[in-house]
C-alpha cells in the first residue's frame, strides 16, 4: 500500500481506531498526527503479498567436502582422525 500524506500539511497518514455511535466497535480511519486531520475508512484496505521461499544454498559441500582437505597430527587424535 502506497503511504498517503495530509492533504493540510502534507505529514504522513496513520491508521487508527475510532469510536462513533452507529459502529460500537469503532471503525478504522485514516489521522495526521500533526493536525486534526482525519478520514473514515469506508471501503477495506489491504495488500496480499506472495512470499517466495528462499533457495537453500549448499553452504558445506556435503559429504565429501572434507575428503581433501589437510589434517595435522594430533597426541589425542592419533593420525589427524577425530
């Protein structure tokens, strides 16, 4: 949803809950937090947004990434084995 701005003061418009006597829920409008701006939302907004799943890389090499690699001797590992 694009933003929307005061058209008084040209400050960004935020969304919140009134009260009023015909909706004792309250409904929802649009206010300025720098003046006494405000706007009665009549129709429903709302944005759907489809969310992809990110691919999984490879970030080890598998099984077979440590095959090659060098090992150093160790007294508590004999021959560089764990």
């Amino acid at each position: 949803m694009p933003l929307l701005f005061c058209p008084n003061c040209s400050n960004v418009l935020t969304i919140s809950r009134t009260e009023t006597s015909s909706h004792p829920m309250g409904v929802n409008r649009f206010e300025c937090r720098a003046c006494p701006y405000e706007e009665i939302l009549e129709k429903k907004w709302f944005e759907e947004t489809k969310m992809k799943q990110k691919e999984v890389e490879a970030v080890f090499g598998g099984a077979e990434e440590f095959a090659n690699a060098d090992s150093t001797p160790s007294e508590y590992f004999p021959g560089g084995a764990m």
